[in-house]
C-alpha cells in the first residue's frame, strides 16, 4: 500500500448551491482520508469549484451580478456547507483563482510545444446546461435528456486536443488496471466507451458566444473550454504552475484517487488520462466512481422540488448523523433511493437507540459499580471478536466499502447488546466486573472504528468513557 496519497473530489459547478448529490461524494472522500490518516498515510485532500462558461456568465446575468461576484458567493456556500458537515480538505480549488488559470495556460502550452493541439471549424449541436457538444443519438426527440432543452446549433473555429490517437492506450492502462476503476461495472462501461468512435476533443470556445473564462493563450478570441479548464483542478491545485516541489509530492510521487460520480465517468477515465498522456505527465492512479440515487423513487431536481440540500439534513440529524446517513443508505459503487422517512428510521434505530442506548447502557453500569476504567483489559475471547470485526471494516473501506463496513461496526454493536442481555452485569454476579470490562473495550473500538464516519461523536465516547464529559444521550431520538 501507498504511504502517501492525493484524494480529491469532482470541482462543483457553482450554477447550484450544495445538494445531496455534492455531499455524498464529498463524504465519501473524507471518511477515506480519515480512514487513511488513521492508518499511518500522508494525504493531501482537495476539493472545490468549478466557476466558468455560459451557463455561470448566463446565471449571474439573471441575478444582476458579475460572473466573478456570483462566483464568490456560491463557492462561499459550498465551503461553509462542507465545515458544517465536518470536511476537513487541505486546500479548496477555485477556477478563478490565479494559479489555476496560471497551469490552464502553462499546460496549453506543453501541448502546444508537443504538437498535440490544432485548429479546425467545427459544426455541432451544443448543451448550455450540461456545457458540451452533443450528437444526434444523444438526444432525446431532439432534447437533452439531461436539461429537456434543444440544445443549440454551434459553428465555430476551436482548438482541438488530438485524442483518438491515445485511445489504445488508455484501453491498455484501463484492462492492465494502471488506471484502476472500481467498481466493475465502470470499468466495463470506460472500455465501452472506447469502442465508440470518439473524436479529438474541442478544447476551446468564442469568446463572444461564451463570454466568461480563461482567455485560450495566443488567441484573444478564443476561450478554454469549462471541462478542459476544470480538469487541470487537480494538479493546478497542487502546484503544477506555481510550486515544483509540492507538485513532486502531491502528484508525481503519491497515489492518486479521484472519487467522481458515473456521469463524469467518460472526462475522467478517457479525455483527463488524454491530457496526461499529451503532455507527458503522469496519470491518476484510480477512480473511485459512486451511482446516481433517487429521492423518494424520484430523480433528485429542481422542477419536481425534490432537491435535498445538506443544511436541511443537519438540522434534522445532527453534523455526524448527517455523515452517517448518507453513507449508509447504499453500497457506494451501486445506485439508490434515499427516502426521510427511511432516514427517520434508520437514525433512531441506529444512532438513538442503537449506538447511544449501548453507550449509556455500559458506562452507568460502570459507574454504578465504581468501576475503574483507566486500565481496560478484556478477555482473550471478546477481543477475538473485535479484531475479526476490525479485519473486516478496514479490509472493506480501503476498498471503498463505506456501507458494508459500518456493517460491521454496527454487528459489533449488536454483539454487545446480545452479551449483555446474556451476562445481566447489572445482577453485580462475581463476574460483573469482568462483562463491565469487556463492554468498555468493544466501546473503545467502536469509537475508533467510527472516527473516520462520525468524528464528532466518536470523540465523545472516548471522553465520557474517560470521564471527561457527562454521561448523556449522544443522539436525541427524533
């Protein structure tokens, strides 16, 4: 396994504010850093947003304000979003933010320099909302499916990034696993887009038509294309233009993981390698792809009013009951249907009854019968218990199994209640102190095993079981 590791998440356009969909992937990000730091590794965590194109220059227009205004507000959003459901990133990448657009134009010119990049007029059918061309078998009775728009008809001159002559390669990397995609099914669904007779990627736009974004360099009347733009997030951030030695680091020497949903599959696992490859610079390492979910069988917009923004679920569920229900809803890699009521459910059983019941439960137990519980020693046969529970959780998260290892945890939990139900330490029989003892350590580790998911909270069990803090409920049942 790696020592060192760059973790990041997909930039998030700033045409919306924080929803589910950006906190689901976010999390999952965060749990797997912590869970990596926790293990002895150096990461680096990056997050952040994307603010260029049409669509972001059309919006602010609406609302009466400059790109760069609305820019600043909506980024300000995801970023107090993100602290108050506990995401602690190492650096927060804006596209509008000097560096960036600094490593936009250095690397346009490593390609240009390669001779990777040529000129052409294009003619094509163009989706504002999703801010990319579209084909004829993508549309949906002449709509978008994604947007329900026609999209509009585009004839331009653009740059040009040469692809089709990497595609073998990347085929080979992808099949040969030295750009690992998990879960299966996105694998097999890169390798099917290869198949596809894909073109060379047009990398810019006319200014005049898209108005906001990084002026291509050499060419005042072009600009970079918003996904050519935003790719470049992930090792502008870590001083492509602006710092050799923590580039070296972060990128060049670290094991590279970029968690994306499936809709971002085709930029990430075929034109970013593409860029890479073009300009000679090492490539990621995995992609850690999640599915779509639905929102009360639903899928999740505006029109329906559907949309779910993390606030409501903190003020609801708490920061760490927030992180613990969204994560627990479904395996990562597979889709899902998120429901309130389902979530109601799931965190007084869980969480209020569950996890919290057990930990009053044991620790008045303790205290009733003035148990000691600075030296806690358990029997050779409990802790037998924890570790094939342990081995478990972490076999499964390094290998992004959020969902299946709080499974885990929470068998151990259930563990407990059956061996106190069982023993009866509250009959103070002569082996009371020993069940008491027992119980104490499977807290210990259930805090720990928690920390990546809940860190609040897993806190507050290791203080309360070290009398630091008052014994009292962890989660209010709702």
């Amino acid at each position: 396994m790696a020592k060192s590791f760059l973790i990041t998440t997909p930039i998030y356009y700033v045409n919306d504010e924080p929803h589910l969909g950006h906190a689901f992937t976010t999390l999952a990000a965060d749990v797997y850093t912590r869970f990596l730091k926790n293990q002895g590794k150096k990461v680096f965590f990056l997050t952040g947003t994307d603010e260029h194109g049409l669509k972001i220059a059309e919006i602010a227009e609406e609302k009466g304000k400059n790109p760069k205004e609305f820019c600043d507000e909506i980024s300000e959003k995801f970023k107090k979003t993100w602290k108050e459901l506990l995401i602690e990133y190492d650096f927060f990448v804006r596209t509008t933010d000097e560096y960036h657009e600094l490593a936009v134009k250095k690397f346009i010119e490593i390609l240009k320099k390669k001779n990777q990049i040529y000129q052409k007029e294009y003619k094509g059918l163009y989706c504002v909302g999703c801010e990319k061309f579209l084909t004829e078998k993508e549309l949906e009775n002449g709509l978008c499916p994604a947007h329900r728009k026609a999209p509009q008809k585009v004839k331009e001159k653009n740059y040009f990034l040469k692809v089709k002559d990497k595609l073998s390669k990347i085929k080979s990397l992808i099949e040969k696993d030295k750009l690992k995609i998990f879960p299966e099914f996105a694998k097999k669904e890169a390798l099917g887009l290869l198949k596809q007779s894909l073109d060379d990627l047009s990398i810019s736009r006319e200014k005049e038509r898209v108005k906001w974004g990084i002026e291509f360099p050499g060419d005042k009347t072009q600009l970079v294309y918003v996904w050519f733009d935003a790719l470049i997030n992930y090792i502008s951030a870590v001083g492509f233009a602006t710092n050799k030695k923590k580039f070296e680091r972060w990128w060049k020497k670290s094991f590279v993981i970029h968690f994306i949903g499936k809709d971002i599959l085709k930029f990430h696992a075929i034109f970013w390698p593409a860029m890479l490859i073009s300009a000679k610079i090492k490539i990621p390492n995995q992609l850690a792809v999640h599915g779509f979910f639905t929102v009360e069988g639903q899928k999740m917009s505006k029109s329906l009013g559907n949309v779910i923004r993390p606030k409501e679920l903190i003020e609801k569920f708490g920061s760490d009951g927030t992180r613990y229900l969204i994560l627990s809803q479904f395996p990562f890699g597979e889709d899902g249907d998120i429901r309130i009521s389902k979530l109601i459910e799931k965190y007084n059983a869980d969480l209020a009854f569950g996890l919290g019941n057990l930990v009053l439960r044991v620790l008045n137990l303790a205290k009733k019968q003035n148990i000691s519980l600075r030296k806690i020693v358990a029997q050779k046969s409990i802790e037998n218990e924890v570790k094939k529970r342990k081995n478990n959780y972490q076999k499964l998260l390094i290998n992004f199994g959020f969902f299946e290892s709080l499974k885990e945890i929470w068998d151990l939990i259930h563990f407990c209640d059956k061996y106190i139900d069982k023993e009866k330490p509250w009959e103070k029989k002569e082996n009371s102190k020993k069940v008491i003892l027992n119980l104490v350590f499977c807290l210990k580790e259930i805090s720990r095993m928690l920390l990546p998911f809940c860190p609040q909270k897993s806190k507050e069990i290791q203080e309360q079981i070290e009398g630091k803090r008052k014994l009292e409920p962890l989660f209010k049942k709702i």
